[in-house]
C-alpha cells in the first residue's frame, strides 16, 4: 500500500485531527512512562554513547550512527554498535561484520532472508561500517556484556533515547531542521515519542539537513509543512549551556546518475527529504514514489516500479541505501542506491564533543 506521511504532524498548530487523537496520546505517554518506571539499567564496564530521536523519524540517525562511528574509529576507538534490528522481532543477539554487499552469518541464515533475521537498518550498518561489530537484537543487555567480552571500548546505542535497560554517558539527540518536533504533540496525535520537555534530557543536540531553500512548488508525492529557514535550538527550549551541533548531509550519486531520466522511490519516515535532495543534487528526477517506512519490498512492487520508469522514458530506478536492502536480492542490479554523505568537519566536532563528554564522565 502506498501511503504519504500525514501532514497534519509537522503543521505549526495542532489541527483537527491532531486533536482527536489526542487521548491516545495520553495513553502513550503513560505507557512510556510506566515502561522507563520499571526498568533498571544496566551500566557496562564501558562508556556508552546513545544516538536517537525524539520525533518518529527522518532526521538521518542511521547516517549520523555511521559517520560517528567511522570517526571515531579512526581515532583508534575500537567500538562495537548496538541496534535492536526494527522490523525483525530478534530478541537474542548477533553479531554482523562484513564490507558492503556481504550477507550477515548466523546459524539460522539458511532458513531465513538476512532483511526479516535482522531488519534493514542493521544490513546497512554492517554494509557501511567493515570491521566494526554490529549487535543486533532487542536484548541490549546481553548485547553489551558480549560485546564487552569481545573487546568493544566504546558501545555505540543505535535509536537509544527511548532506551532504558541500558545506563548511557552520552545522549545524542537528532532532529531534522526543517520539520523540528512538528506540531509538537506526542504520537499519535503528532510525531513525538515522548514529550518536548524530554528534549533536555539529553546531553548533545544535533540538526541534520542539507540547509538549502526548500524547492519551489516542494514535491508532489510528499504534502509535508516546512518550517523554512534554520531551525534554531533555542526555538525548541534547548538549555542554553548545553551543546549543540549542525550536521549538514548530501546525497553523494555515482556520476553515472547525472543527466539520466530519474525515478525515485523510498520508503523512510520522510521520503520527501530524498526526492527534494535527489533534485538539490542536480539530479533529473521525472517521478517519484513514496512507500510505508521499512516497507517490504516484494516483487510486484519492482514491476510497478519498472512499468513507471518505462512509461518515463526508460529511466533509471534510485533509492536509499536502506531501502535497497529491503529489495528482492535478485532485483537489486536494477536499482541504483544513492548514499546520504554527512559533513566530514561537522563529524570531526560531534566525536570531540561526544569524546570530552566521556571524560567529564569518566574521570
């Protein structure tokens, strides 16, 4: 099923909608809260770093989980990333290392796709960070202390705010610029997954976007409100003394792409962000499809994809790279995957901010 984010979560005001559905977001809140009542957290023998989102998505955490663990990595950090693999319903973990393409190794992996054994987002941190373990699993704790046993320095906590069975020494909250916290009500009523108030909680504040005007006319796939403009961090009661950092991203297509009929699809928590990036990149896009976050891709999905791109002059299927490892393995030599490139000096700030935090903590 195809579908568009709604829009009424990113509007200035809550609208009607938002309204109604306010007693379920009542019931949400209580829930978060009873849920973070009960758990007790384990603190690792190591320093842990937590990057996550306060709004549902679409604010780039997967890149920013990248780019930071490549950094630090290269500071002689040896780290291991934790993720509970949405979408794969793995309670027990497992461990993925591997360059990019390589299918993860498990007992099970004969018996079961790699896409429903550990989700799409940790195919492509395994994909994008060799040599780097990445734990998958909903069972963090034993995530950790294996981890740990095996030599990881550093945890790097995938999607952690919302995280409790884990202690954290850094919180890492990101937000995309243009959206910010949206209409400002918790899910479902609008895009939060706890109150803004939480925002504070956190130690670091990074906003991620290209920074660029929005496109004229936006996108016709995506009917989403833009804020215009910077977002600024006091804007969304961000504490004055704490630190906060801008994170400019850009596509990086193969130069293959360029002057090449487009056809774009996606399906991520703001798929308009692709499409208007794809088009700010000085791509050629002439359509474009929005699908459900972490949609399954099956096989009449690629051929309605492939009739679409016919009927436009035979152009070219791009998507994410997150989206082009929920493909139909056999579909993928179709589809061209156009990576998100984040700022390598803005990257450099964020691991000595991220690091002087761990020594304030640690010393």
């Amino acid at each position: 099923m195809l579908i568009r984010p709604p829009a009424f979560l990113y509007q200035r005001g809550p609208s009607l909608r938002a309204r109604l559905l306010r007693p379920l977001a009542v019931l949400y809140a209580l829930a978060s809260g009873l849920h973070r009542g009960w758990v007790r957290p384990l603190r690792p023998a190591v320093p842990v770093v937590s990057i996550g989102n306060i709004t549902l998505g679409g604010t780039g955490k997967t890149p920013l989980v990248i780019g930071l663990a490549r950094e630090l990595g290269r500071r002689g950090v040896r780290l291991a990333v934790l993720t509970r693999g949405y979408g794969s319903g793995r309670r027990s973990p497992i461990r993925l290392e591997g360059g990019r393409g390589r299918e993860p190794l498990a007992p099970e992996a004969g018996r079961r796709a790699p896409l429903r054994q550990v989700g799409d987002e940790a195919l492509e941190l395994m994909g994008s960070l060799p040599g780097v373990p990445v734990w998958v699993g909903s069972d963090r704790r034993s995530a950790a202390r294996q981890a740990v046993a095996e030599g990881a320095e550093l945890l790097l906590l995938d999607d952690g705010l919302q995280h409790w069975s884990l202690a954290r020494d850094c919180d890492v909250t990101v937000l995309d610029e243009r959206h910010g916290l949206g209409n400002g009500l918790l899910f479902p009523a609008g895009p939060l997954r706890e109150p803004a108030s939480q925002l504070g909680r956190a130690d670091l504040l990074v906003l991620t976007g290209s920074g660029a005007a929005p496109m004229a006319g936006g996108d016709p796939s995506v009917d989403l409100p833009d804020l215009g403009g910077r977002l600024a961090p006091e804007q969304l009661g961000w504490p004055a003394a704490k630190p906060w950092l801008r994170v400019p991203a850009s596509l990086q297509p193969a130069p293959s792409l360029r002057g090449r009929p487009l056809l774009a699809f996606c399906g991520i928590g703001l798929p308009g962000k692709f499409f208007a990036a794809l088009r700010q990149a000085g791509l050629q896009l002439v359509g474009s499809q929005a699908f459900p976050d972490h949609h399954p891709y099956a096989q009449a999905d690629l051929e309605r994809l492939l009739a679409m791109a016919q009927a436009r002059g035979g152009a070219t299927l791009v998507t994410t790279v997150k989206d082009w490892h929920r493909l139909p393995p056999h579909s993928r030599s179709v589809v061209a995957a156009v990576p998100l490139v984040l700022d390598p000096e803005a990257l450099k700030a964020l691991a000595d901010l991220v690091q002087e935090r761990l020594r304030l903590a640690w010393s």
